[in-house]
C-alpha cells in the first residue's frame, strides 16, 4: 500500500515500498525507478496524491533534469540515448503545467543571454 503524507511544514515524506526516490539518483536503477513513480492522474495505478504532487513534482524534475546530461564513468548496459528517451517519455506523461516547467528549468541557463539579447 502507499502512505504518503505532508508533514505541516511542506517536506514531503513517501514511505511507498516499490517507489524511492532513491531509485532515480542513481544510473542502474533510474529506469525501474521512473516506472514505479507513476504519477499519471486519474491512473489507478497512481503512487502520489494529488496534495503531495506539488510538492514532489518540482523535485522529481530537477532529478531527471541532471539526469538528462549525465555521464557515467564506466560502461553499463543502459546507454545515454535509451535513458534519455525514457525521461522524456515520463516527462511526457505529466500534465501541461509540469511539463512547462521543465522546460523552465531546461531553458534557464538561456534565460540570461535572451533578456541580455532584448536589451540591446
């Protein structure tokens, strides 16, 4: 079963068996990991209540984001490119306003260039 709860002061804690994200630090086990956070609204399958989601949506973002760019330092089964695709592919199943922000947060390094180009 999942229990997941907010504590008052907004940190998230998901105590659910097959879904850490713990799974998603790490290269090996980042892929089981993205298919045990399902996050699909209206899925039975769901692991995270629609209370918590704004709390661990950004977070899980951000982990994929440095996920997207990293190397590994010696070869394993799973290549850059197929774990490329399968963060898109989670990202993909989020709603709009999360979707937005990671490409918020894809494009922020742009950002300072762009508002330095239209001041000029």
């Amino acid at each position: 079963t999942t229990t997941t709860t907010t504590t008052t002061d907004g940190n998230l804690k998901n105590r659910h068996k097959n879904c850490s994200l713990k799974s998603l630090l790490t290269l090996n086990t980042l892929r089981a990991g993205l298919m045990n956070l399902n996050m699909i609204r209206g899925d039975a399958r769901c692991v995270v209540n629609v209370a918590d989601r704004a709390y661990l949506v950004p977070v899980v973002l951000r982990i994929l984001y440095t996920k997207l760019f990293e190397h590994q330092k010696r070869k394993v089964k799973s290549s850059m490119s197929s774990r490329r695709t399968a963060i898109i592919t989670y990202i993909s199943t989020l709603q709009p306003n999360e979707i937005r922000a990671f490409l918020q947060i894809l494009h922020h390094s742009f950002s300072r260039w762009i508002t330095d180009l239209e001041k000029r």
